[in-house]
C-alpha cells in the first residue's frame, strides 16, 4: 500500500530583474531573475507570443508547473515581492482550490489583464474593419451619385 504524502510549503519569490531574448517576430522568451526566501536564486522563463499590432497575445511558462508564478510576475515590478502558499505538489493544483491563497487576487488580476487586452485587441481591429467598410460604402456611394449627375447633364444637353 502506498501513501500519499502531500507537501504543504509557503515560497517567497522577489523578482530580481527580467530578461528578454527575441526568438522571432512573433515570439519572445521572458527570463525572470527572483531569489526566494532563502536567498538562492531561480530563474523562472515563459514564452511570450504577440497577436495583432504586437499586442501580447499570450504568456506561457516553459514548464507548466510555473504557471502560476509567471501569472503573478506579469503583474509585479522588479523588487517586489510576494509570498505564495503551495497546497498541493503542482501549482496547476493550487489555483484550483476552493480556498483561497494569499497569491489568488495576483492571479485574477492577471487573468482580468489579460481577458481585458484581448477584448481591446478585438474591438479594434473590428473597429478599423467597420470604418473601412462605411468609407468603402460611402466612395462607392459618391461615385454612383456623381455618375448618375453627369447622365442627367448630358440627357439634358
């Protein structure tokens, strides 16, 4: 029979500085440099892909167990600090818990950030499509007035 030990731990993480290295037009690595309360230091990376414009489209961490790490540096400033409580063995884990941790208000803020971008991103590009299409329509509609003025200038001629 084997038992399952669940291990119970609270990290704090201070981001040292961040890094970006360029992986091609639309992608982007983002290294953050934190120590933890120790004192040793991490380095946490996530894949940034850009959507329409250059606007951030996503930010994956490169091992998912680190995804609720990089969901709450997005929202941090170098220096800063912040303690996370790990319920269980896997962050995945943790987010889903009914309880609530002391990192959840980062996290939602993140995801609201993130909803909130591509919600604008949307709304701008349907914009700039709506505005072409009543400019498009309003020349054709210029060009079918001016033509059916010149026919009636020359009938009456």
């Amino acid at each position: 029979m084997s038992a399952h030990i669940q291990i119970s731990r609270v990290k704090t993480f201070t981001i040292q500085k961040r890094e970006k290295k360029n992986r091609s037009k639309k992608k982007e690595m983002i290294i953050y440099h934190a120590t933890d309360e120790k004192g040793d230091a991490r380095k946490i990376a996530a894949i940034i892909t850009y959507g329409f414009r250059g606007k951030i489209k996503s930010i994956k961490p490169v091992y998912e167990r680190e995804a609720l790490i990089v969901q709450t540096f997005q929202t941090m400033q170098d220096g800063e600090s912040v303690t996370i409580d790990f319920k269980t063995d896997t962050i995945r884990k943790a987010v889903h818990d009914d309880e609530r941790h002391i990192y959840q208000d980062a996290y939602d803020e993140a995801v609201l950030a993130s909803s909130i971008n591509n919600f604008s991103t949307n709304v701008s590009f349907y914009l700039k499509v709506f505005t072409f299409l009543v400019v498009s329509f309003l020349v054709v509609y210029a060009f079918i007035s001016l033509s059916a003025m010149i026919t009636d200038l020359q009938r009456g001629n």
